[in-house]
C-alpha cells in the first residue's frame, strides 16, 4: 500500500483523507513543562505530527485545519522533509482545491491556519475560492486582545483572517455549540486556546469526531492532567480534555487528531480507570 493510500480512511459510510504539514520537532519536556516527574521524560527531540483532515460528507468536500505554511515553517521548530505540498497531496487524492467547499478551522494558530490563504500577486487571497470558512468567536477576539496581539496574533488576523473577511468568505461563530451545516456540529473545548473548538460529524450508527489540540501525544489520554506548553489556560484545557475523553469513549466516536502518531485516527477506550488509545488503520479496522 503506497503512503497516501495509508492516508485514506473509510468509517461508517463517510470516507476522509489525511493531509499532513511538517511536523514540529520539541523535547517531550518542553512539550509538557509542568510535568511532576520531569526528569522522566527525554530532551531529545519529539516528532509532533501536524495533521489536517479532508472529508467527503454528504455532497461536500470539507477541510479541517489547514496545516502549517511556508511562512510558519519559519515561526516554529519543523522537520524539513520531502513530504509532497499541501496542495500537492490534495492533487494526489484526486482533489483541487477549488473543490472544497468548507474550511473549518478547529482554532486559530500557526499549524491549523496556514493554508487558508495564499500569497499572490502582493497580496494575501483565501486559498480556497469557492469555500465558505468557520472559526469561533472567541478566537479572533483574542487574536486582536493586547495579550493575543503580544504573541503574533495580529500579523495571523492579517494573513489569515482578514483576507477571508474581505472576500466575504467567513463565518464568524459566536455560540459555543452550534449544528453549522446538516450533521456537522461545531462545539466550544476551551483551554489549548480561548476558541478552542472540535467538529463532529454525525455518520450511520455513531460519530467522527476532529479534536483539535485537546491533545499532543498519546501520553494525555492515559495521563489527561499533563497539559502541553501551547496551552493558553492549562486548567480550562484539562477540563475539556476529560469531557472530551468520557464522551468519546462512551459514544465510541471515532477520534480524528491534529498531532497524534500515524494512523492519527481511532478510538478511545476505557482502560482500568483511565482511558486508552485504539488506532484506527486504513481498511477501518482497529489496532490492538
């Protein structure tokens, strides 16, 4: 099986693709700084995958996140591989990206909005023309805060927001739980970032669900209290990780993640008294 077929998932009726960036390269305890034992964990560098997700669902053509540009392959610690463009792999999968109709964006930072404008002819242009964008509320506000404007969010709102504005392609979503289109909800997990949302699809017998950054590494399911140096309120983002972990675990949602290791898709699993990860493989089955 050739590598982008590995990326080709079928679960219940829906079919999706996995879309990856560079990944970030950061020391597992600069990842989780405030870890107890500390010294347990190695400061060599860890692979942190960037994944975008591309949904066939119903009659549309979705887009997850939208991974990290060229522009933050210079703002954050990435691997430089041979890995096929953005675009590139959408072509790959048979795709363009004038066939995607909605972008929803899971939050706003460096490895989730990099694709979602392009820079042409001097000017910054929505990356995907004929695509209606969804992003919280509460994101692009903190984006324009003082404290958000402090961390770079003002140059991201220009590059990667205000574009979207001005060509009249966005949609700015205020309710913290809202069914955005037929079968796709659109719900607030705050924490990793003020805005912080995941994107249920709701297929035949259960859901997909696209979590965001409620986690960076498998290390948080078994262990939710460990909270990730990205994190903006490491207590919000502990509570929503585990409502996130009870309510996956208890539907048997299938889990598509931003940062986890390959397939970067399964399901979570109660496991004496905690929680655990069951990947999914291309052909739809589970790994033990």
């Amino acid at each position: 099986m050739s590598l982008m077929h590995k990326r080709i998932f079928h679960h219940d009726g829906v079919r999706f693709f996995k879309i990856t960036s560079p990944s970030i390269q950061l020391p597992l305890n600069q990842l989780y700084p405030g870890t107890i034992n500390q010294d347990t964990l190695p400061d060599t560098p860890f692979e942190i995958p960037v994944n975008s997700w591309m949904v066939e669902y119903r009659d549309q053509l979705i887009l997850i996140d939208a991974g990290i540009s060229r522009l933050g392959e210079e703002q954050l610690p990435v691997s430089h591989n041979a890995a096929p463009s953005f675009f590139e792999q959408l072509a790959l999968f048979g795709k363009k990206a004038e066939d995607i109709s909605m972008v929803i964006l899971t939050h706003l930072h460096l490895d989730h909005v990099g694709w979602s404008t392009v820079f042409e002819n001097g000017v910054w242009k929505p990356a995907f023309a004929g695509a209606t964008y969804y992003m919280s509320r509460n994101e692009v506000d903190y984006l324009l805060s003082d404290k958000g404007i402090a961390e770079g969010g003002g140059d991201i709102f220009k590059r990667n927001v205000l574009p979207l504005i001005l060509d009249n392609q966005v949609r700015v979503v205020s309710d913290p739980r809202s069914e955005i289109a037929g079968g796709i909800m659109y719900q607030e997990y705050p924490g990793h970032s003020p805005g912080h949302m995941i994107v249920r699809f709701r297929t035949q017998h259960s859901e997909i669900c696209f979590c965001g950054d409620i986690f960076h590494s498998t290390l948080q399911i078994g262990n939710p209290s460990l909270s990730s140096s990205f994190c903006r309120n490491t207590v919000q983002a502990l509570t929503s990780r585990k409502t996130f972990l009870k309510r996956a675990a208890a539907r048997g949602s299938l889990v598509c993640s931003a940062h986890l290791d390959s397939p970067s898709a399964g399901f979570i699993s109660f496991s004496g008294g905690g929680y655990s990860w069951q990947p999914l493989q291309p052909d739809g089955k589970t790994q033990n």
